[in-house]
C-alpha cells in the first residue's frame, strides 16, 4: 500500500473570504483533507496528514527559513517510516523558494517531492484548487524523482521554479528549464499505485544535522544575508556583519559602480561577507567577469570571494545561501561550491 506524506502550510489553496479579504482557514483545510483522503483511498494509498505549520497554516509571504527547516525534518521523519511520495500545499508567493530549499534538502530522493498551491481560493469561481491538488497528488503517486512545483498541468524542477503571474492560474516558469506536462495517464494506474512500496531513505549526514539546528538559530544566521537591488541611483547601506552579501545587477553580471565601492569600503578592514554575483536578466548563464570597472566580479581583485550565479534563479541562490549557513556555518563557502562557479581574480 502506497504511503503519501501529505504537508499542510496554509496558503490561497487553504484559504477562504474572512469578511475583509482571503486568509488560510480550517474549514478550507477540512475540504481539501476531505477530497484527498476520497481520492487517494480509491488508489490504494495511504495519506499522512501533518501540519508542521499549525492549523490553518500561514500565508506565504510569512514563511522564512525557519519555515523551511520544520518542513523539511517533518519530510525526514516520515522518510525514516517510509513513504512513496510527498505532497506539500503551500502559497504561491513563496513557493519557488521553499521548492529550491527541498531540492537541496531532498533532490535525489528516489520519490516524488511535490509543492503545489492556488491563485484562486476553493469558493471562488472558477477556482484552481481542485485541479492542481488532484493533479499534483496523481504525480505524487508516480514514478517520479526529487522536487518539483506542479501547476496548471505543468511540473517544475523545484530548484529552477519562479512566479511569474500574479492572478493568472498559469502562476510559474522554469528558469532556464523546462517543464514536464502532466499525463493524463498517471490517474488511471490505480493497480500500481497500491502495488507501490513505501521507501525508507538514508537521509545524507547534512540533512540529518538540520534536526539539531532550532529554528529560531537559523532565523538568526538567514538574517546575515544581505541583498541588494540595483536600480538608477540607489545606494546600499551595509551593517558590516553580514555573511553573504547578493548582488542584484544589470544584464549578465554589471552593478552600479558606487555599490561596489561601498562594499570596498565597508568591509575594507572588517571580515568580508562572500559575495554572490545575480542579474536581473533571468535568461542564460550570467557573465561577471565580462565587464571592467562595473562588473560585480572586480571585487575579486580587493579579496573578496565572489560566486557567479550561472544560470540559476534567484529564489535558489537565497535558499543556497540559507542552506549553507544551515549545514556548514562555518565554511559555507564549500556548499555554494557545489552550485555556483567561483569567480577568480
């Protein structure tokens, strides 16, 4: 019998009209545990329902890393008692980030690791729930691997996911990926569903090390990375402890010329925080060292270690960031290693 690990978090899927707007509700959560227990029942599966999050769960623009690390050890707990899948209800405004964290949590588990949500709350109409819950939980129940966002009959690698409409219930894109198109076909094999065997995983020894960390100690160190946004004439203002510092430019990898020097002379005695190199020009690998006086990898040249963000999204890098002060506080250096390619002076 298949074992399914179903998350509640709140969310637009999980909310209903309070009086003064939308906001995650028990009665929605009652619903939708309702209509997933009729539907996995007919399929042989079992469903695990757990709300690491509370009842009715938040709103996603509330989530923050210490979010992340509740769910991600409420996953390895019930990774150790077996499961066949994972589905995760979470709002969309968020999601990309919370997606990004699992894959580097979860991404090569050999079961499905699936987050979906709504734009539309369930009594609204017409609303976006029904479909997404029932498709995403019949992708849960296939031969799918690691973490993906599954939406509008779209899945998303869940390290290459981004929100791209705000209303529109066609909500993400895959940075520089593609997507996988839902097949009608997973619905109907409901003999191999229930023929499915819960796995038990051997859960790797930095994801064991979350289960240590309290989530209020993560909150903490998350808070020491640092972004900015380059827009025509801002400023930065740095506090000097920071421990990443990323950089939101223009184009392939260039930044405001006086950014750069603010960061020289912030931290020109102090211990200087790793500098992660972004654009906002989300296609195609990005190129830092490209350019002279404003290119964000010239800081290499004062001492500074600077990461190229590649083709990756931002939603991931700040995960990354986040999971590496996690697991290696004290050399977070060698995670990011792993992801990103180190700029050289």
């Amino acid at each position: 019998m298949g074992r399914l690990l179903v998350i509640f978090t709140g969310g637009t899927i999980a909310s209903g009209f309070d009086g003064q707007g939308k906001a995650p509700v028990s009665g929605a959560s009652a619903r939708l545990r309702a209509s997933l227990n009729e539907l996995l029942a007919e399929r042989g599966v079992e469903a695990v329902i757990r709300q690491p999050l509370g009842d009715p769960g938040i709103d996603s623009s509330e989530m923050d890393p210490g979010h992340w690390l509740a769910i991600s050890r409420c996953i390895a707990e019930e990774l150790e008692k077996g499961l066949t899948g994972v589905l995760i209800l979470h709002g969309t405004d968020t999601m990309a980030n919370t997606a990004a964290w699992l894959s580097l949590c979860f991404g090569n588990l050999p079961i499905p690791v699936v987050l979906t949500g709504s734009q539309l709350t369930l009594d609204y109409m017409p609303e976006d729930v029904t479909s997404n819950l029932r498709g995403a939980a019949m992708a849960c129940c296939s031969d799918l691997r690691g973490v993906w966002v599954y939406f509008n009959w779209k899945l998303i690698p869940g390290d290459r996911a981004h929100k791209t409409h705000a209303m529109h219930p066609d909500a993400f894109s895959a940075v520089n990926g593609q997507p996988l198109f839902f097949n009608p076909d997973w619905a109907l094999e409901s003999a191999q569903i229930s023929e499915r065997r819960a796995h038990s995983v051997d859960l790797t020894d930095e994801v064991r090390s979350l289960s240590a960390l309290e989530p209020d100690e993560l909150r903490k160190r998350c808070a020491l990375v640092r972004w900015f946004l380059a827009m025509p004439g801002t400023r930065p203002e740095w506090n000097g402890d920071e421990r990443f510092v990323c950089l939101l430019g223009y184009g392939a990898g260039n930044m405001i010329p006086a950014a750069l020097d603010s960061l020289r002379e912030r931290f020109a005695k102090a211990p200087r925080p790793l500098v992660v190199a972004c654009s906002q020009a989300e296609g195609g690998v990005k190129h830092p060292e490209g350019y002279d006086r404003v290119g964000m990898a010239c800081l290499t040249r004062d001492g500074f270690r600077v990461w190229n963000q590649m083709d990756r999204s931002v939603e991931f890098v700040h995960s990354l960031c986040c999971y590496a002060l996690a697991v290696a506080p004290d050399a977070p250096a060698a995670v990011l290693g792993r992801y990103l390619r180190e700029c050289r002076p």
